[in-house]
C-alpha cells in the first residue's frame, strides 16, 4: 500500500482560514490611519466609529465576510457573494466612495483559492464578478461626480487579475502532475502486462519445447521402423504419449496457476482443485530419465557444493535453463551422445553449466527463442549467462544465479 504523502502544517489550513485572516488584517487598516487613533486618546472618534451606524456597518461587514469564509469551501459561489458585499459594507462604514485596495485581499485570496481549485471556465465567472463590483464604484462615482483624483479600482481590478491567473497556474499544474501520475501509473501497468506476457510466453516455451522435441525424434524413428521393427515403433510411439501427457500435465499446472494469481487478486473467489507443485531442481534426476529413455541422449547430473533449499524464482529458472539446454542438445547437437550437466551450490550463487560433444552449425542462431529465454531468465535474476560452440567440439551454456542473503545463510 502507498503512504499517503503528509501535508505541511500550512497547507493543512483551510483556505476559509486564510481568507478570514487576511479580512481581520485589511480591517484593521483604516485604524492606523484614523485621526483619532493617530492624535491618540484625547481626540474625537472619527469613520466609522464615530457614529452608531458606522459601528453597525462594521458590525454587519465582519458578519458578511467571515460568513461567506465559512461557506467558501462547500458553496463558493454565497461565500464568495457574501465576501463581496461585506467588502462593500466596510467601505460604507467609513464613508468612503472607493473600495480600498487592502480590503480587496480577502477577495483576492478568495478568488485564487476557486481558481485553483475549479476548470478556468468555472472560475472565471468569480474574477467577472469581482470586476463587475470594482466597475459598479467606479461608475457611482463618475456619475455623482465624486471621482477627483486617480481612481483606486483599476489598481484593485490589476490584483484581481493577479490572484485569478496564480490560482489559475496552480489548478494548471496540479492537472499536469495529475496527468503525469497517470501516463507514469499507465505507462507501469503496460510494462507490467508485458512483463506477464513475456513471462507466460517463456514459460510456455519451456514446458513446451522439450516435449515437443522428444516427441518429434520419437515420431521420426517409429516412422523408420514400423514395417521392419513394430515392437520399436510401438515403444516409440508409447514415449510419444509419455511426453504427450507430460507436457499437458505441465500446461495445466501454469494455467492453474495463473487462475490462483487471478483469484489472490481478487477476480475470483471460486475454489479451485489443488495445484501441482511448481518444477525445480528436485526434477533434475526425472528429466535426465526422460531425456536418455526418449531421446537417447544420456544426461549425466553432477551436483557440487552444499545442497539446500532456494528461492522458488531461483529454483524454476535454474530448471528451465537446464531443460532449455538440453532440449536443444536433443534437437540441434548432431551425434551428441552424452550431455553433462552441472549444478554448482556456492556461498552466493549458483552455477549451472550445459556442456555436450556434438557437432552443430557452429552458430547459435538455430535455437529460436531458447536462448533469448534463458537470457531473460538469468538477467531478471541479475545473473551471468553465456552459450556458445566449445573450441574442441559441442557447445556449453552456463549461467550464474546470485542468491539472496537467506539462500546463502545456510551454507556459512
């Protein structure tokens, strides 16, 4: 399970917070500027605390604007109407006929918050509104003839402007790291279906192959003696069968397991037969059988070292390496009598080696996928392989597997 990354105590606040604080800082502006709080306490009260219904105003905005932070979050659209009108109810309460521009910061910090978190068709309305008021003063004033000097609105419509296009910047790439943890998580689930891909597809080759290339010598030489020989020919085709089941057997035992990784996923919950254990290097002996009685080519084991217990992604490659290279020993090595095979338990890996005398093409492009495969094998694995004609005849195949600490604990 991914940890769910820890917001900064700043970003745990909510932008209602933000706004509120910022409308009581705005408030308590005019203040500082207020003559009678300027000549000190021996002057007259003046604005809006001069009178009853200029602390009324005062009185009625804060409502207004600490409402409308309260609703910002769930119903932007009241809370920020709310935010609007206290904003004018505060210019009223000190009889002022423009809008000053700190009493706008709630409004700004508003509006960058929606616009961060809304589609620009969305929250460009609230910057429409929020110019729609700044043009509605403007206007008043113009009309009573009251405007004397530069107007403050359009310096309060340029902050407006400001707060919509950095909310609008963080809502464009919050989508971007949206879109790009998607592509990223797409681009992972495709590499993981090709990796399942790849890894049935070797499988299949491996479990298929060494049957099918018994099953072809053993159907080419009862084709030769059925006239003269039917005892022979009835052997062979007896160890056509054998191998006929064997591979069955072995492609029911990878779709079991693939219906069993299905239902650990949760895509199915139906009880299934018990499956057949998964091949390793305990098969070693019954494929060197198999192998010399069908295919005549008699497959010597040599194990080295301390034998224990591996991995099971460790022990079925290390048998499909060896199955690979001696099936095609059967089907490549002409006049290969004898194929040793090599298994090497060391203190932090294990060595395979593959080594036969007979006389190939000199190449190893003949061999179709199988090389391909078990160099797949061996480099998910972070191992070493080679596979190439010997200089006095035949070809070897090795491969080393590390072994992770627990693996190698034993042998200490």
């Amino acid at each position: 399970m991914l940890a769910t990354p820890r917001l900064s105590p700043l970003k745990r606040i909510p932008p209602g917070v933000w706004t509120g604080a910022a409308w009581c800082a705005a408030a308590l502006y005019p203040l500082f500027l207020s003559p009678s709080i300027a000549a000190g306490a021996t002057a007259a009260p003046s604005g809006a605390l001069a009178s009853l219904w200029g602390q009324l105003f005062l009185a009625l905005a804060a409502v207004l604007a600490l409402s409308g932070c309260a609703l910002l979050v769930h119903r932007p659209w009241p809370g920020f109407a709310l935010l609007l009108a206290g904003a004018g109810a505060f210019t009223a309460a000190w009889r002022q006929w423009e809008i000053p521009p700190p009493q706008f910061l709630s409004v700004d910090v508003a509006l960058a918050y929606v616009a961060a978190g809304r589609p620009r068709r969305s929250s460009l309305p609230f910057a429409g509104a929020a110019l729609a008021v700044l043009a509605l003063c403007l206007t008043g004033r113009l009309l009573y003839g009251e405007e004397g000097g530069t107007p403050s609105e359009p310096y309060v419509a340029l902050t407006v402007v400001i707060a919509w296009l950095v909310g609008n910047s963080v809502h464009q790439s919050r989508d971007y790291a949206e879109k790009l943890r998607a592509q990223l998580a797409a681009q992972a689930a495709g590499r993981a279906v090709a990796a399942e891909r790849l890894r049935i597809a070797r499988e299949l080759h491996d479990i298929v192959a060494h049957s099918i290339g018994i099953i072809a010598f053993q159907a080419g030489a009862a084709a030769r003696v059925v006239d003269s020989r039917p005892q022979s020919a009835r052997e062979a085709m007896l160890a056509v069968e054998s191998a006929g089941r064997e591979t069955l057997s072995g492609l029911r035992r990878m779709l079991g397991s693939l219906r069993e990784a299905d239902r650990a996923d949760g895509e199915g919950d139906a009880a299934g037969a018990p499956l057949a254990p998964v091949a390793g290097l305990a098969d070693l002996d019954r494929l060197a059988e198999t192998t010399t009685a069908a295919a005549g080519v008699r497959v010597e084991v040599r194990r080295l070292g301390e034998h224990r217990p591996l991995p099971p992604e460790i022990d079925l490659s290390a048998f499909r390496i060896i199955q690979e290279s001696v099936t095609n020993v059967v089907r490549h090595a002409r006049g290969a009598d004898v194929c040793r095979v090599t298994v090497d338990y060391r203190a932090g890996d294990l060595a395979i080696e593959v080594a036969d005398r007979g006389r190939g093409d000199g190449s190893t492009s003949g061999m179709g996928y199988g090389l391909a495969g078990m160099r797949e094998r061996v480099a998910l694995l972070h191992g070493e392989f080679s596979a190439a004609p010997r200089p006095g005849g035949g070809f070897l195949v090795t491969a080393r597997l590390p072994l992770p600490s627990t693996a190698t604990s034993g042998a200490r």
